[in-house]
C-alpha cells in the first residue's frame, strides 16, 4: 500500500506507524469519569467501508497525517495534514 505524504510525497506504508482510530473524541483530560476514559481507550467499531485513520511518518519527515481509507479494498480517498485537518480531528 502506498501512502503519498504531504510533504514527501507517495511512500510505502513500512515507513508510517498506525495511531489510531481518527473518527473517536477523546475526554477532556481533568475528567475523572472512568467510563468515559475506558470507552476512549478500550470501545471500537469495527466497519466495513470508508474510515478515517491517524498515521504518523515515522520512517520520513514524522509529519502525522489524517487518511481516509475503505477498510475492504485499502484504497485511500483522502490524505491531509493533521494540521490542516481542522479542530478535533484525531483527538
């Protein structure tokens, strides 16, 4: 799978690390609300389709980035700095 990084361009995904589910909100961090933090850390969906992930070029210029991915075909629809991502995405 090739991932073209924004700032270096297409590279092969050996060269990025997965960070995670890019759809969650994490709680705000004073929250002492347990079930909030568990739901954070432990609940995922598990679909089939378009999913919107956090990588990070780890073996480049270790910008994070947001993708758009079909889980079913691995085809990327969107790649885009996670500083250009807009507020909240990835948190």
């Amino acid at each position: 799978m090739l991932i073209t990084c924004p700032y270096c361009g297409p590279r092969d995904v050996s060269e990025f690390t997965y960070q995670g589910d890019g759809n969650r909100t994490r709680p705000d961090p004073d929250s002492t609300d347990l079930g909030a933090w568990n739901r954070y850390v432990y609940d995922r969906v598990n679909i089939a389709g378009e999913h919107n992930e956090i990588w990070q070029h780890s073996g480049g210029c270790r910008m994070h980035i947001a993708i758009t991915r079909s889980t079913t075909t691995h085809k990327i629809s969107s790649v885009r700095a996670m500083r250009d991502a807009g507020p909240g995405a990835g948190q």
